[in-house]
C-alpha cells in the first residue's frame, strides 16, 4: 500500500516548537483528518509533509523513500499536492489554463520544441489540455473552462486548485481548510469530490475546522494540540474522547 509518513517530525520557529515528535501516516485511499485548535500545528504538518517546510528532526517519507530533503519541486513530480488556505491561482489565466499547470511537471518536451510548437509539444499540451478538461468537469466547473480565475467565487476556486492537484496525477491531495468560507450546500459538493477521490485511490488530508464534516467524511482521524499528537482514531472514537473534547471539541 502506497503511504505519506511523517515520523516523529519536529519543527521549531526561533523559540516556538510547532511540532514535537509527531507521526502520521497517509495511506492511498483513505480521507484522513487533521483536527486541532489554532496554534496546535496542523498547518506546519501539511507544509512538512508537502516540502514547503524541512523537518527539524523525524522523517518525511514516501512508500519508504526519505522526501525529507527533497525540494519543494519535487513533490508534484512524486505525486504529493495540495491545496491553500487562500487558494493561489493566476487570476488573469483562464480556468483551464490554471489547471493545465499542475501538468508541467509530466511534459517532456524542452523549452525550444514547446517555442517552436514541434509535434511532441503540440501532442502534449493537446492530451494535458483533454485532461484538464476532464478534470474540470469532474470537479464540477465544466461550465466555467474558459472564464478567467480572477472571476470564480470562492469555492470554485477551491475546487480548481483540487482539479490542479488532480492534472498533476497526485496519488496524495493534502487540503488546508477546503471547508473555510463554503456555504453547507458547497460543503456537501466538496465531500462529494474528496469521497471520489478516495474511492479512485488517492490518499487525502483534510487539515479542517468544521468538524462535521470531518468525522462524516474521514477514515481516521488525528488530533494536535500545543505540536503534540494527542489523538488518533477512528472519527467516533476521536468525536467522544474526553481529551479531544476538553482542549477542542468543547463540551
Ligand atoms: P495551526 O495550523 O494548527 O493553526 P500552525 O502550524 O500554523 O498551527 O502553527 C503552530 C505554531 O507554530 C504556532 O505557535 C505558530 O505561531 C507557529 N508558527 C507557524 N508557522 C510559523 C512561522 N513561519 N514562523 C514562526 N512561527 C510559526
């Protein structure tokens, strides 16, 4: 089974520990939660597991394969995405083209064929193009493909980034609060889309606050709290743990 392990990862910034000896492991297939008060570090986590961040101590690792010192580059090439608080995309391309650039890292064609649009170029970006497209429909914006980002709302721009995730032929999707700012109705099309993608075998983290939605949608799911991994269970047994409750959930 493909798997996104970080082991006993710690991280410090200055005189703050982020993370202290923390461990996840992220398995094809599986939608898992990162739940926590603010502070509690899960972000640090995500930017650790996604190369954004190198490890203090501990490893990132990769169906075995130590990713802790591999550039933040790399990642997309070895099947890790992710998406952002505030979606990140380039507000004057069109939707299709935001997508088609998770697919740079798979092109083979250099600099000089792709100026030239020689044959393997123009093959390329046509199957990258049907691709995006695919994917697109898929996340439900087959509509808007030739709109400018810069006009999408919110929530469509947070499923164009999945979408750019998927082009990129992620094997692992890591969401920083995909849930911030939808309305319930958007809520529930953002769980129909994570649910696909496990079900299609990707390995998803869902780094969330709405709880709700967590514990409906995830497998499993683990609890930070002050950079120490407090719980990590099923979402029944984390919903009803009195440590959980105490620091997070509230009573
Ligand atoms: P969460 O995502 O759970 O809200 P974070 O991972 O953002 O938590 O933050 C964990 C701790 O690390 C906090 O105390 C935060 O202030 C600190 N921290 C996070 N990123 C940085 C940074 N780039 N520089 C300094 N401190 C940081």
């Amino acid at each position: 089974m493909s798997t996104l392990v970080a082991d006993t990862v710690s991280k410090r910034f200055g005189g703050v520990t982020a993370l202290s000896n923390v461990s996840l492991e992220l398995r094809e297939g599986e939608i898992h939660g990162l739940i926590g008060p603010n502070g509690s570090g899960k972000t640090t986590l995500l930017n650790l597991l996604t190369g954004y961040y190198q490890v203090d101590e501990g490893d990132i690792r990769l169906d075995g394969e130590s990713l802790a010192r591999s550039p933040v580059q790399q990642r997309p090439r070895v099947g890790v995405a992710r998406t952002f608080q505030k979606p990140r995309l380039l507000g004057s391309l069109s939707v299709l083209d935001n997508a088609m650039l998770g697919g740079w890292c798979e092109t083979r064609a250099g600099f000089l064929e792709t100026a030239l649009a020689l044959p393997r170029a123009r093959r390329e970006e046509r199957a990258l193009r049907d691709r995006a497209e695919e994917l697109l429909h898929g996340v439900g914006l087959g509509y808007a493909i030739h709109r400018r980002a810069s006009l999408l709302d919110h929530a469509e721009q947070r499923f164009l980034e999945i979408a750019r995730g998927l082009v990129m032929r992620a094997r692992f999707i890591l969401l920083d609060e995909p849930a911030g700012g939808l309305t319930e109705g958007e809520i529930e099309h953002l769980a129909s889309i994570v649910t696909a993608l496990r079900d299609a075998g990707i390995g998803v983290l869902l780094v969330e606050h709405h709880t709700d939605f967590v514990f409906s949608v995830c497998d499993r799911v683990t609890t930070l709290n002050l950079g120490r991994m407090i719980k990590h269970a099923t979402p029944a047994e984390v919903r009803s743990d009195p440590e959980v409750i105490r620091v997070y959930l509230g009573a």
